[in-house]
C-alpha cells in the first residue's frame, strides 16, 4: 500500500467517511485536472548560490552558483524539441534513462563553482594549500522517473582555468562588497576544458503522511562522475519531516545530477488547488569515494601547483525549506570535511536554492 493511503477513509468512522467520500466524489476530479494539466506544462527553473561567507571564512570552497531549468513530462526525450536531432540516437543509447514505461525530464544548467587557499592576501604561491581554481560548465541532463524511483544522466562541459572567470567573478564581488582583494590568483591553475558523465539514481526507501498533512519521508542516492574534472563514486541520503512536503525527490546542495526540484505529481503543494504553503526540516549527507579532483590534483595535461588529496570525501547539511504557491525556498548549513591532506579542518559553507514552477 502506498504511504499516502495509509490514512485512508476506511479508517474513519462511517458517516464522517461518507461525507468525505462524497466531497471528493464531487470535488476531486477537476481539481486534479486542473493540477494535471498545470503539471504537463509546467517548467521548473531553480537558483542555487553557495557561500562560505555564512560560515565567516573565505577560503576552499568558497562559492557556487547554478541555474537550471527542468522540462515538463515527456513521452521520451525526442518528443522535446530542445535536442538536436542528430544528438537523439545518442541518447537512446545510453544507460539507465530509457526504461520504457517512465517518465521524462530534460534539464539545462549553467554553472561556476570557485575554490582558494585559505589565505587570499597572499601574492606567492602558497605550496602546502590548494590552487586557486574555478570551473564554470554548462549541462543537460536526463531524468527518468516513477514515483519512487528517479535516474539521471547529466552530461556537463565547462572550463577549468582562467576562461572560467572565476578571478574577475570573485574580484567584483569583493570591490562591490568592500572586501579584501584576492592577490593570488596569478597561481591558478591552467586552462582546461573539462568534460563529465555523471549518473545518479534517488529511490525514496520510506514515506508517511497524514489526512492533516504532517509526514516524513526518506530518499537515497548512489551515483558516479567519470571525466577530467572528477572521478568518485557517491552515495548518501535525505530525511525530510514537516507538512505538505513536496512531491519530489529532495533538496540537494549543488551536485552534479542533484537537481531535484520538480514536483512530481499532482500531489505536491506547487500544483494543488487548496493547499498552497508547506514547511518542513531536511537533512543531508553525501559520501565519494574520489579518483580524481582536479581542484586539488591540478591539471590533467599541465604541470600546475597541486597538493595531495582525501580519498574520502563527505557533505553533511541541514536546513529548513519553505514552499508557498509555486515557488520553493530553502536553505542549509553544510559542513564538507577535509579535501586535501595538508588542509587544517573541515568547511562550512551555507546553501540557498530558490525554486518556481511556471
């Protein structure tokens, strides 16, 4: 029995059943045609912006900006008219997104994620911390999906160096913000273009929910990233407890094939006729086993400052995310532990995404 039919009127006594029964009978078709069809058009764009400005650092990690966009439901990627149709034939081939019988998403992103030694003032090069970096992609990713289940294929090309902007992005915040200057970024490391395959399965393991609302639910993922940016393997889990959850499948810290912000069905609040608002706590955690991190082993085709990286990486986060109409708002405090061998402690960086279905 699914979770959301645990509470069902075969619980309550017979008239107060009835008279519920007849309501829905009256009232519940249109409304969900109503939802279906909001649903079937529906895009949703989110924004993520990560800093570790929340944390009052300045260093490592130190920011992460992502758009994307996901798709209405399709009856197979080339019934978009989004792809070229000389790339669909690749696309049919390639794994774990083309089980018939599911439903489709396209997603686009762009993105720029930045990275510093922890001392920024310095003009020389600091030898036991990490380059100066920054990657700025762009991506699409597929999704395949039932109402347990999600895969996702993304597919991300970007460039790590100085034509990834991040000097001139970091540089004009801090002017603009009256902060210190970055002076080290002579030392970043040197132009590459990077290309990652990245793919990410989020099964939601338990669910319970109320006629009033209240629930909690559970999701897991497991996923890897081959390419010259990264190599790992990951996986983790979301916990999510409070009223009118959203029918998706979590909130994630920026991560390649996180992107999880589309309502599902005609369930989640952002489609519903009458309930409008929600609230719930969430927590986070993601573990990779890392091959590969250019950030810290430098360039792949160069000779480029590097340091000695952590094969084991983890992510733990918690927040709070809060839905009203179509739009989705939330923000977590993560906490990343050790990248590099020679790095002092773990990092904090705080993480806000802003979600609108439309």
């Amino acid at each position: 029995m699914p979770a959301y039919e645990i509470f069902s009127l075969k619980r309550w006594p017979f008239s107060l059943g009835a008279g519920l029964l007849l309501t829905a009978l009256f009232c519940a078709p249109a409304a969900a045609t109503e939802a279906d069809l909001r649903r079937a058009d529906s895009w949703t764009f989110s924004f993520y912006f990560e800093n570790d400005m929340f944390a009052g650092t300045d260093r490592n990690y130190t920011n992460g900006t992502k758009l994307t966009w996901i798709s209405p439901d399709l009856t197979s990627y080339a019934s978009s008219d989004r792809l070229p149709k000389w790339f669909l034939p690749y696309v049919k081939r390639l794994p774990f997104i083309n089980e018939p019988g599911l439903k489709r998403n396209l997603a686009f992103a762009i993105g720029q994620n930045m990275y510093t030694p922890r001392d920024i003032s310095r003009r020389e090069l600091t030898v036991d911390d990490r380059p100066y970096s920054g990657w700025t992609y762009g991506a699409v990713a597929f999704h395949s999906k039932n109402s347990r289940r999600l895969d996702s294929m993304e597919l991300q090309l970007g460039m790590v160096g100085p034509l990834s902007f991040a000097e001139q992005t970091q540089d004009l915040v801090h002017k603009l913000r009256g902060l210190q200057r970055p002076q080290g970024w002579d030392h970043q490391l040197d132009n590459e273009p990077g290309l990652e395959m990245i793919y990410e399965r989020k099964l939601r393991l338990w669910q319970i929910a109320s006629l009033s609302g209240l629930g909690a639910d559970a999701i897991g993922h497991l996923g890897a990233a081959l390419g010259n940016v990264a190599i790992y393997a990951n996986s983790g889990l979301c916990l999510r407890l409070g009223w009118n959850i959203p029918v998706d499948f979590g909130t994630s810290l920026i991560r390649p094939a996180g992107d999880t912000n589309a309502p599902l069905d005609s369930r989640d609040t952002r489609l519903s006729s009458s309930a409008r608002f929600g609230v719930h706590l969430f927590s986070t955690l993601d573990g990779r086993a890392v091959a590969r991190d250019i950030f810290v082993d430098g360039n792949s085709f160069a000779d480029s400052h590097r340091v000695a990286k952590e094969h084991f990486v983890a992510d733990a986060a918690a927040g709070i995310s809060l839905l009203l109409y179509n739009f989705k708002l939330s923000y977590a405090q993560a906490l990343r532990t050790r990248e590099f061998e020679c790095q002092d402690k773990y990092h904090s960086f705080g993480s806000i995404t802003m979600s609108f279905s439309y």
